[in-house]
C-alpha cells in the first residue's frame, strides 16, 4: 500500500514539473511577444513623429513616393538592356541636358 501510495506522489511531483515547465515556456513565448510589440511601437511612434515634422514629411514624399517638390520636376532614366549606338546615346545626352538649360 505504501508503495502505492509513493508511485502517487511520485506520479504526481512529474506532472507538476511538467505544468510547470510549460507555463515557464509560455511566460518565455509571450515575453518575447510583448517585446517585440514594445519595439514595433516605438518604431510606429517614431514614424509619427517624423511625419509631424514636415521636412521630414516632405523628404519621405520625395524618396519613398516619387512626389515632387513644389517646383521640382522628376527625372526617370531608364537603361536600356540592348547596347545601343553612340549617336543614340549622345542624342539622349542633348536632351538631358537641354532640359537642365531652361
């Protein structure tokens, strides 16, 4: 009976380790959850307050958006992938810089 009774209790220590160990895991799961969260807000509060400032407004328009400034035009060059002739490309030169000369 006494034996019985060990393998009861012994059975019963395991099975609390083990409860244990799992709400240890999942404490460890949902702190690393909450810390990301942590930084993922200050990033957010961050871009709010750089959108408040409106240089920065502005700078993030003109780079992320492609929105010209009041006054500004936008230049897009794109390469070609076929190797074209030097009269082509010299062409292509007057242009640009023609537009730079109004």
């Amino acid at each position: 009976m006494l034996f019985i009774l060990a393998l009861f209790i012994l059975f019963e220590a395991g099975r609390m380790s083990w409860r244990a160990w799992e709400a240890r895991e999942a404490r460890l799961k949902k702190e690393a959850e909450f810390q990301a969260l942590v930084a993922k807000k200050q990033e957010l509060e961050k871009k709010i307050e750089n959108l408040n400032d409106p240089e920065r407004a502005e700078y993030q328009a003109k780079e992320e958006l492609g929105i010209p400034g009041e006054g500004e035009e936008v230049i897009v060059i794109v390469e070609s992938k076929n190797p074209t002739s030097t009269r082509t490309v010299a062409a292509s030169s007057n242009k640009f810089l023609e537009f730079f000369r109004k």
